[in-house]
C-alpha cells in the first residue's frame, strides 16, 4: 500500500469572509498505514456542509476548529482496503469522518458499515446520513409539529430543508418552503409535494410569508438566520416552535453575525425557539435512518444529490453551498466504486 499516493486538502488560514482556494495547501504525501485496530478505507465520496465553514473558525463551539495544518474535516463514504480489526473487512463499504483526501485511516469504530445494494452510496451522506438525522430530529423533537399546522422551512431545497417539508407533510402539516430561483421553487411544490413555496431571490418574503400563512406559522425550521429568521418570527402564532438549525446566510459575514431584532415576538407569543447539535442524537440515529429508509422505500419520500466529480474542486465546489448554487445534497465524487 505504500505506492499509494494520497491528496489532502489541508487548512492553512483562518478564511475571512468566503473560504479561497489559498486557505488550503493540496498536498500529496503516501497514503498512510493502519495500526492495530484501524482501518484504511478509500475515499469514494465526500459530504460538503454548511457547518464546514463554521469549523475552520478559532473559537469555541461544539467540536474543536480544524487546526492549522490538518486535513479539512468532512464526512465521506468508502471502501474498506486495509482491516487490522476484525470488526470491518476488506471490501466493506463504510461512512464516517474521513477528511477531505483520497485515504484515511481511523479506528474500525469511527466507521458505520453500509450497504450499496440498499441505496446509492451518496445517499449514506444525505437523505440517510447527518442531513436526514438532522431533519428528522430538529423538525419531529425540536417541534413536534401535530396534524394541520403551519410548517415553514428555509433553505427548502437543500439537503435539510427538503427533508424537513416531506417529513412535515408525511405528518399532516401544511408546508411552506422558501428557496432561492423558480427552477427549486418548482421542485418542492410540483415533485416533493409543499403546498406553496416563496422565491427569496425575486419576492417580498415577509409579505409572501402574510400571504402564504395568513393564520401564522406553527413550526419555523430554521438553516440561513439573518432577515429571512426575523421575517419568520414576525409572524408566529401562540406557542409556535422555532428550530435553529444553521444560519448559512450569516456564516461568511466579515461583520459578525445578524442577529433578529424582533426576538420580542417569542415573548408575546409565548414561543419557544431552540439550537440542536445533531450529534445530540447520535444514540438514536437507528431509529432515524430506519424511519427515513422507510418512507424513502414506500415512495414517501424523495432524496436528491448534486455530486460534482473531482477532489481537486473541493475549495470552488464548496462555494456552492453558500451561493446557493447546488441543488439537493452537495457532495464531490473522489474515485469509482
């Protein structure tokens, strides 16, 4: 294995503002060998988050940042080609934390065994991997969104929010989703099935969200803060539920963050707005992945990627994330299955 020749993106900079291509040294170094208990696993696909702009920041938030010097943190899904543990064989296809490179090497235990004959491999990084845990808990715990409520999402036609709105409709809620461009627009009403959906890009969102929700909205689901969070707070109902599940719109601000300025509105109304980590749920994400591969196997649910091929591109592909670019799941296809 020593022949193998390994390329890592490595975090060199604290980026300000939106992340460059200069952050990062792409490095190739050989690939290195697992020890006792670790696996090699090779790299075949890699998830592109929001939250990844977040860990290249110093400062205190619920992981580490990613240190100076390291391989950029990512979740990936791979083949299993070294096994000192006999807990993974050579040949199985496993998810978890790789880093954006070709190889990694970790534990047997860092690493969940999947299944390609049961999904596509891209899907273990969406619709059955962080993206669905975290739309399943954030909405059904977070919210516990009952039978004929007002169900808005933002940031509808990515990764979360599409989720977010199937799920919230499977439990009988009136769905509005707010997305950026006709052409996802029209995904969520004419093929995941929301009752309305507002185009941020060319409307008035907080006179689309009156007209969209003229009793008010019950559940807000949160992914991009800044005026679209205090659109949403201008027009909840008694006792709604806010879930705060990112801020995308704020995360490359060279100012600090935007804040809402009409909070009060969770005072008068008596609501409860609410911050999770998915990883809270880590213990329970069996329950989740079995509930999603459900309603995705009775046709309930949809689940869509935007893979872009090429580990090369990871500084530009990820630029998408926050331009609004891709459509569905964000994910960078390293090497053949």
């Amino acid at each position: 294995m020593s022949s193998l020749q390994n390329r890592q993106f490595k975090l060199t900079s604290r980026p300000v503002g939106l992340v460059k291509r200069s952050d990062f040294e792409f490095a190739t170094s050989p690939a290195p060998q697992p020890g006792p208990g670790e696996v090699l696993v090779k790299v075949l696909y890699l998830s592109l988050d929001p939250a990844m702009r977040g860990w290249m920041n110093e400062g205190r938030s619920y992981v580490p940042p990613v240190g100076l010097g390291e391989v950029m943190r990512a979740g990936g899904v791979g083949r299993v080609i070294v096994s000192n543990d006999p807990a993974l064989a050579v040949g199985d296809y496993v998810v978890g934390i790789t880093g954006v490179q070709d190889y990694a090497v970790a534990k047997a235990g860092a690493f969940t065994r999947v299944d390609p004959r049961l999904a596509p491999l891209p899907r273990y990084l969406g619709a059955l991997g962080m993206p669905g845990m975290t739309a399943y808990f954030g909405l059904l715990d977070i919210c516990d969104p009952k039978p004929g409520e007002t169900v808005v999402v933002s940031g509808a036609a990515g990764a979360v929010g599409a989720l977010v709105g199937q799920i919230a409709k499977i439990k009988g809620c009136r769905v509005v989703g707010i997305a950026g461009g006709p052409d996802k627009c029209r995904y969520l009403t004419e093929e995941l099935g929301f009752d309305a959906e507002i185009d941020y890009k060319s409307e008035d969102v907080p006179k689309a969200l009156r007209q969209h929700c003229p009793k008010g909205i019950d559940v807000y689901f949160d992914n991009v803060g800044g005026e679209i969070l205090e659109a949403a707070l201008a027009q909840l109902v008694l006792k709604a539920r806010v879930s705060l599940c990112g801020a995308i719109s704020q995360y490359n601000n060279i100012e600090g963050i935007q804040g809402p300025r009409n909070y009060l509105s969770l005072l008068i109304n008596r609501a409860r707005m609410e911050g999770f980590i998915v990883f809270d749920y880590a213990a329970r994400f069996p329950e989740g992945v079995k509930a999603i591969a459900g309603w995705l196997a009775e046709g309930k649910l949809k689940a869509r990627e935007d893979i872009v091929e090429g580990l090369e591109t990871f500084p530009e592909t990820l630029l998408k994330l926050y331009s609004g670019e891709n459509f569905g799941k964000l994910v960078i296809k390293v090497a053949d299955e």
